[in-house]
C-alpha cells in the first residue's frame, strides 16, 4: 500500500487539532477564526487557480493548485463537522459506476 493513500487523512486530522488553536498559530487555525465565508472564498479561489492551471500551466503548477484546492476542501469539511471519510464513503459507492448512469440516478 502506498503511504500517500493515506496522506488526506493524515492532513484531515492536523487540520481538525487546529479548529480550537489560537489564530495566531497557522495558517489553518487562522482560516478556521474567520470562518466559513472566508473558506469559501479560499475553496472557490482554488478552483479558479486549478482551472487557470489546467488550461495553460505547467503540470507543476496544476500539481501545486491542486494541492491547494484539496487542503481547502479538507478545511471546509473540517469547518462544517463533515467528516473526511464520508467523502471517500461517496467516492467508493461511485467507483466502478458510469458516470452517466450515476448521475441519472440522482434524477431519479
């Protein structure tokens, strides 16, 4: 097994021990402090970066942004109480289905 499998639980984690940190602490405490607004902004920010990144970058910087935009998803996750392994849940229901099937399946 590959130890970057488990590398988004890991960073999950640190984030969580950072919700009650003083601000003044790092960079994801302070993210925390300001609040959901502020990491939707970072979320949304990202994702613009990703896509800037994709259509004319480097593979590097596309690596890099994408980096960011999944640090701040595992931000907003930790913010809203969402735990991280509920997504993997998703992902793993997803996996082996067509794309197309499943999101009919959400119509239904």
């Amino acid at each position: 097994m590959n130890s970057n499998q488990h590398i988004l639980d890991e960073l999950y984690q640190v984030i969580l021990s950072r919700k009650g940190a003083s601000p003044d602490s790092s960079y994801t405490a302070s993210l925390l402090h300001k609040g959901l607004d502020k990491i939707l902004k970072k979320v949304g920010e990202e994702a613009t970066e990703v896509v800037i990144a994709g259509k004319g970058g480097t593979d590097a910087e596309l690596i890099y942004e994408t980096a960011d935009l999944l640090y701040h998803s595992l931000v907003l996750l930790a913010a809203r109480d969402v735990p991280a392994d509920t997504v993997w849940t998703e992902l793993q229901r997803r996996f082996g289905t067509s794309g197309i099937a499943e999101k009919a399946a959400r119509k239904e």
